[in-house]
C-alpha cells in the first residue's frame, strides 16, 4: 500500500492541484500565492514543482499533495487517496480500511442513495406529483431540479427505511448516525433489537434540498412543506453529525462555485428557494445560508474563491443584526462586503422570480454595508430621528459601525454621511466616536483600530537577517547547495562536509545528497523522492524558504561560506578563552596545564588568523 501511495503523489501535479484552489503566480522555479489555511495581504504560500511539496512561511502549514487536499478539501486520509487515485487514474488495490473509515465510507453512500431515492419520487414516481405541482407553482424548473438533486419525501413514516434497510441492506443504525431516521421514545437496544416499528423517517411529506460539502459529497438534507398553513415547522434539518455540521455549508457552493470563482464575487441569500431563483434568473454566483448567521467557516471557504461578498438578507431587526456580525466575521478575511438591499417586503425569490431582469440589474447595484447599516437605523426611528433624542439614540447605534472601519479615509467618508443625515456638526460625531473608543481601549480583548497587522518579515527576500548563528547559514548554505548545477553540486558538497554542520537535520540531507550524487547527477524530484519521508519537508522547506535567485549562485555560495567559516572560528575563539580564564584562575598549574594553556594561546593566534583570511578573500562579508 505504501508504494501505490507514492505512486498516486508521483502521478498528481502539486501546482496543478493547488492551482484549482488557490490563486498562484510564478516566482522563479516555484509559485506562490496568497495561503488558503490563514488570512494575509501579502502571499507567504509557496509551493515547488520539482520537489512536489508546499509551505506556507506565514502559518507554518507544510505538506504535499496528499496533505493539501486533506487540508483543503477537508478530506479524511483515505477519502484524500481515493480522490487523487482517481484523478491519476490509477486503481486502488484492496486494502483494510480502518473501522473508522469504512463506516464514515458506509454513511456517505447511505446519503447519496437517500439523494437517489427522494429525487426518483420527486421526478418520476405517481407520489411526487404534489410536489412537482407545487415546485412548478413556485417556478422551479426540471432543469434546476437537475441539476441540485432535489426529491421529494413522500408523507409516510417507512418509505425511506424501507428501501435503505430492508432494499438495500444497510444497517437501521447507520440512518440514525446520518440523521434520516429518528428512534421512537423509550426504543432501547442494539441493531439486532431495533426494528420498523421502533424508528420513523424524519423527513416526511417535505421538498428536499440535499446539503453538499464543497465536494459535492452528500453530507444531510433541508426539507420543506408543501402547505405554507400546517402547523410543523416549515424547514427541519438534519441533526448535526459525524458529517453535517450546519456552520461550515453553504446550499448550493459545490453547484455553482465555477460561477462564484468566475465573477470573483458570491450573493449570499438566506434560503434555498432564493439561491435557486437567483440562479434561474441569471445571478448565478450565488449560495445561501439556511438563515441570516454568516459563520466564521462558510467565509473562510467563500474567501477561497471571491473578493467580494454580497448580503441579500431580510431587511428586519434579524437581517441589520446579522449584517452587523458579518463585518467582523469577514474581517480577518479581507474581503470586500456589500449589502444588496431589499425594498419593498419582497425576499430575493419573489423578486428574482417574478422580475429576473429587475434582480440582476439589483445585483450590480449594491450598497457598502456602512451605508447600509447607517441607513437602517434612520429608517428604523423614522420621524424620531429628527429629534434630540432619536438623534442620540441613531448616535448610539451607528458609532460602533463606525469605529469598526479600519481605513481612515474610508472612516471620514462615513463620518461626514453620518453627521449629514443626523443634521448634526461632524466634529461633534468625532468626539463620540472618540470616547467609545476610549471606554473600548480598556475593555478585555480590544485591538486598537488603526493598529497595522504584523506581516511576517519575508526573510526569503533578505536572508541576511538570519546571517546570526551557523545554524541559519547551514540552512541557507543547503538551499544554495540545491540550487547549483548538477556539476557544481559535488565540489560544493564535499566543502560543506569539510566545514561540518551543527544542525542534525542539515547534515543528514548533505549525507543523502552526497550518496546520491555518487551514481548520477542531481535531480531534485528523484533526490527528493529518495529520501526517507521524515526529510522530505525538510528539504522542501530549505528550498523555498530563500528568494528564488538562480543569477549568481555560486559567487553567495563562496560568500556564505565564508561567514560560516568565520562564525564558527569565532565560536571556537570563545571557547579557548573560556577554557584559559579557567585555568588562569588556577593559583598553581600542573605541567600539563601549562602546556594546555600554551597550545591554546598559540591555536588562538592561528584562528584569529583565519578569520582576516576569511573576512579578507574576495572582499567584505
């Protein structure tokens, strides 16, 4: 199994898979961008083509392409191979899938076969013909139900159970693990002790929207009533599971996030019947949410592919609430937010169904979420807000939006559009601006507003930073090492040999290299694929941790040579003296300290003499 793992990471191109998920660019040999695992402004990912590996020199996050798409794509070990086996072509042997991972394998094919199920009745079957009325009613077309599986649950308690466990075999505990069935009050046992008569189908009489990882992979269900007036909730959901879990998807992402990913931007709508209307009306970079809460992880996926996130949420208290949240949880992200607002009562279904060329053009024209926020509150007090107390209690609610701009520029600019509609002085909006942020500077927790992020010191650029123990120059020294030709790499191995290295992790690497290049010249991606797998990031990681500057390698190979040399002669300096201060310390010495004490003030001479040797040849250091 080991050797067709390696042969699955040979056959996939780490830069072509990264590629499809993360904006790259060249730089030099490798490529870099800007690092999907955490928020930057300026790109610290780096991921090389020869040695098949990446790093990330802002987080730390390393691997290789197996490692990636698990990270990534939030894949188990397993569901990862199988992927990338699949993309290579390549035909899994048969091997023993832990417990773990083939029940997990077990509970996604249950979902899928459920999604099979629910969309025959829907399309096919003389039970889904109320929900085909319906759904035509509502303007759904085939094409759309196509194309994002919709079913239908028909009204009965053992439908689903009957064609998973009594059809299809699976066990009646791996629905319940998944969430499609629930155990009737006071059932007790185990599988062999549960039976028909002690679960029910959760999903009843309801359209069923299914719920995708960014995958595609079936993960739970969304189902709602046909009639708007019986008296059950309208949506219910899967519970959360090994699976589903509510705050990291988005409806419709793995649908459309080649739309999404397009534009750039996303449109971001509560319910599944708006992102479905949204895309029939030709706004098709859009998701929804399943409520008005834009959670930390739904952006961290929307921040992979957009710039620019656009909120269509109800324009009530929850919706203003929400959009308020929503700043500070895309913050980190640096992603532009806009707010589309919505006029008149109407949701984005009614609007993109009844008026699609109307919701477009709406789509285009969207507002800063400042304004938005700043506007809501004038509409929300109405004629109060022409009073001194509206006017403070306006003041009240719009301050804190305007201490949670980071630009000053932009900063003034709201400023200014506050204090116009308040019909108030701007310096008098200033000065309560000032003292919340005050009363704010010493709450637990505060970062100042204008406070600049620490961007990490890209000493790839300047390695010379680094140029203050042996350690840091055996690390540049291999990096250079990898980046000579192939027929200048043996003279300079054998010197870094010659000199010695501190550092373990080094020294191993020089000694691989050293053996490698015995029988045939260097080749980076075979080098790298003879290495032992514990210093295989190691490696990788040397190699892209310097700027990727091929012009003169050989002239800062001498060069940084020479300072190690002269480092390490200094350190042994240090050491003589420290060894004759203790001796001289001595009120009497033995014959053989004596002579210690001379060998080494005659060693001292000759190092100090090597240092100007060194710091003399071919210039300063």
């Amino acid at each position: 199994m080991a050797s067709q793992i390696e042969e699955i990471k040979s056959a996939v191109d780490i830069v072509q898979v990264i590629g499809e998920r993360v904006n790259l660019t060249k730089a030099g040999k490798n490529f870099k961008g800007l690092c999907p695992f955490h928020s930057e402004k300026t790109p610290s990912f780096f991921a090389t083509l020869e040695i098949q590996r990446y790093k990330c020199f802002g987080c730390g996050k390393s691997g290789d392409v197996l490692t990636f798409v698990q990270e990534y794509d939030s894949l188990t070990f397993v569901e990862a191979l199988e992927m990338l086996a699949k993309r290579a072509g390549i035909m899994l042997e048969r091997q023993a899938f832990s417990p773990e991972d083939a029940h997990r394998k077990r509970l996604y094919e249950v979902l899928h076969l459920a999604r099979e199920y629910f969309h025959y009745v829907l399309t096919e079957h003389k039970l889904g013909e109320p929900a085909r009325k319906y759904l035509k009613t509502r303007g759904i077309t085939s094409e759309t139900i196509k194309t994002f599986g919709l079913g239908y649950a028909p009204n009965s308690w053992d439908g689903l159970y009957n064609y998973l466990v009594k059809k299809k075999k699976y066990d009646v505990r791996e629905l319940e693990d998944v969430g499609l069935v629930i155990r009737k009050t006071g059932t007790r046992g185990t599988s062999s002790g549960i039976g028909a008569g002690d679960v029910y189908d959760r999903f009843r009489g309801r359209i069923m929207f299914p719920l995708t990882d960014a995958q595609g992979k079936v993960v739970g269900f969304s189902g709602r009533v046909l009639d708007p007036e019986i008296k059950e909730a309208k949506y219910i959901n899967s519970p959360e599971t090994q699976l589903y879990h509510k705050s990291e998807l988005l409806f419709g992402y793995s649908v459309l996030k080649n739309f999404i990913r397009k534009e750039e931007e996303v449109l971001v709508v509560e319910g599944e019947l708006d992102a479905l209307s949204s895309y029939q009306a030709g706004a098709q970079n859009v998701v929804a949410i399943k409520g008005s809460a834009l959670t930390e992880k739904q952006v961290r996926l929307l921040s992979r592919s957009v710039k620019r996130v656009i909120l269509a949420l109800d324009a009530d208290s929850a919706g203003v609430e929400a959009t308020k949240r929503a700043i500070e949880t895309a913050r980190p992200f640096e992603l532009s937010l806009r707010v589309l607002p919505l006029v008149g009562g109407k949701d984005p279904d009614v609007i993109a169904r009844e008026q699609p060329k109307i919701w477009r053009d709406m789509v285009k024209k969207t507002a800063s979420v400042y304004a938005f926020l700043i506007d809501s509150s004038f509409t929300a007090h109405g004629d109060e807000g022409k009073t001194g107390e509206g006017k403070r209690l306006i003041t009240n609610e719009v301050i804190p939006v305007l201490a949670s701009i980071q630009n000053s520029v932009e900063q003034a600019h709201f400023l200014e559009y506050a204090a116009e509609h308040l019909d108030v002085k701007q310096e008098a909006l200033e000065k309560e601006l000032e003292k919340y942020l005050q009363k704010r500077k010493f709450s637990p927790g505060f970062t100042p507003r204008n406070t600049p992020p620490q961007e990490n010191q890209d000493i790839r650029k300047n390695p010379t930073v680094l140029f203050t123990s042996r350690t840091s120059l055996e690390r540049y020294l291999c990096s250079l090492l990898l980046r000579l030709e192939p027929a200048d790499v043996q003279k300079y191995v054998v010197q870094l040999l010659d000199i010695g290295v501190q550092e373990p992790v080094i020294a191993k690497l020089i000694k691989h290299l050293a053996r490698f290049i015995e029988t045939q010249p260097l080749d980076l991606t075979k080098f790298a694929q003879s290495l032992p797998e514990e210093l295989r990031q190691p490696l990788s990681d040397l190699y892209l941790e310097f700027e990727d500057d091929d012009s003169n390698v050989i002239k800062e190979f001498e060069k940084a040579r020479r300072r190690h040399a002269v480092l390490a002669l200094k350190e042994r300096m240090q050491e003589i003296a420290h060894t004759m201060a203790e001796l001289e310390q001595k009120t009497l010495q033995t014959a053989e300290e004596e002579q210690t004490f001379k060998s080494l003030q005659d060693e001292l001479v000759l190092v100090g003499e090597k240092i100007q040797v060194f710091e003399g040849e071919n210039g300063p250091l």
